[in-house]
C-alpha cells in the first residue's frame, strides 16, 4: 500500500485495474479461511465486487445508500443514510450552514421512500441485506473522498451484530484514512492521497451501468449471497 501520495493524475486505467490492484494487498487466504462476506458500496461497482468475490472465493451483497445534500446546493453532501436508515451525519457542515436537524432527517426519510426501497426490491426482491451476525465483513468502494459513505456503512455493519467490518478502496484520502481507521478493524488500499480531488479523478473511464446490466450480472452470479440464498428455498 503506497501512502500519502500528491498524484495529479489517473492511476488507474478503469474499476478493473482498481480492483485488480487492490486484491494484490489483500489477505486472500484469511479472507477465504475465514468466509468474509463482501458488501458492495453501490450497485454500480457490481462488477467489481463479482470479479473480488471471485477471485477471493466468497459471496457479496450491496449495501444501499442515499445521501443527503444541503438546502439549494446539490453538491454539499450533509448526511447519509442506509437501507437500514441508520444515518451519519456531517456535524460540522450541518453547524456552519444552520440547517436544521428536522430538515436533515425529513430528507434522509424522503431518500430512504424515494430511493433506497426501490433498488431493494429491483435488486433483492425485497429481502434486507444478508445476515451480518457474527460474520466479518469486507466493505467495497471505488474510493474515499469524505468518508461519510464508508462510515454509514460501517455504523450499519456494526449495528447489524457483523463480528468484525474492514474497509477497501483502490483509493481514499489520507484525511479520510486516519478516521476510518479508528472505526474499521482494518483498511486496505492502493494508494492513500494527501491533496484527494474526487475518487473519479484516478480513474481514466469509469463505466455506468444500465439497471438492466446490474440484474444481468447478478442473475449470472455465483457469489450473489441474496440469489443464492433464494435458490436454496
């Protein structure tokens, strides 16, 4: 793992380099011994999560998201919230700007209805998330640029009874490390970065999937814990 790098520039070709590289720096045979369960950030990095479940030998699942912006500027992330609607927020954001808390969770709400029990059942069927008791657990994201998304999920996994919860990104922000770290057993990554732009900043193209595509892959699935589990019944 390279730390507190200054790049100025792509590091990798595409979500495949990424995930490729970060697999190099991972404990695969402990992951493997151990049956860590993957959980994929969103359900856009679906391709990555299959190529790690594969190459690792273990199932995944996604972990639905939602943040939520501040009043009149649609870039300011101020919250976010899982499809188990636990939220974190961004005090420090919701302080200096005045927004009120009645705001902050009235909107998680509306995210939560509009956005997140959607994907649910577009891409579970409407199960919740796979069991996390008493499994560890290996968090996926393409990086990590405020960390509020890494720590909802974490405070989700936590909260979900999972035995320990580790993070991984081919990239992340030096800042955004030093906290993780404190709340997440273990973090891995390629390269952690002082002067982080935006995590799409390191990749030289990052593919958007279709819905369609998503369910295709996940139809297809060995490692899919939910489709699995389905069959089995």
């Amino acid at each position: 793992m390279l730390s507190d790098l200054d790049f100025k520039r792509e590091v990798f070709k595409n979500r495949d380099d990424g995930i490729t590289k970060l697999l190099s720096v991972l404990p695969a045979k402990k992951i493997k011994d151990d049956n860590w369960l993957i959980i994929v950030a969103s359900e856009m990095f679906v391709k990555s999560g299959e190529k790690m479940a594969e190459a690792l030998e273990v199932d995944y699942d996604f972990l639905f998201t939602e943040y939520v912006f501040a009043p009149n500027n649609s870039e300011c992330i101020i919250a976010c919230v899982s499809e188990t609607q636990e939220i974190v927020l961004h005090s420090e954001l919701i302080d200096s700007f005045g927004i009120s808390l009645d705001f902050v969770y009235a909107d998680a709400d509306r995210k939560y209805e509009d956005a997140i029990v959607s994907r649910v059942y577009k891409y579970r069927k409407g199960e919740s998330v796979s069991s996390l008791k008493g499994r560890k657990v290996l968090i996926l994201d393409e990086g990590c640029e405020t960390g509020i998304r890494a720590m909802t999920c974490i405070k989700t996994i936590i909260n979900g009874g999972a035995k320990a919860v580790a993070y991984a990104a081919p990239v992340l922000a030096s800042n955004v490390f030093s906290f993780v770290e404190k709340v997440a057993d273990e973090v891995f990554y390629v390269y952690k970065i002082l002067d982080f732009v935006g995590a799409d900043f390191y990749y030289q193209t990052l593919d958007i999937l279709e819905k369609e595509s998503i369910l295709d892959i996940i139809k297809s699935s060995k490692r899919f814990l939910p489709f699995k589990k389905q069959e089995i019944n």
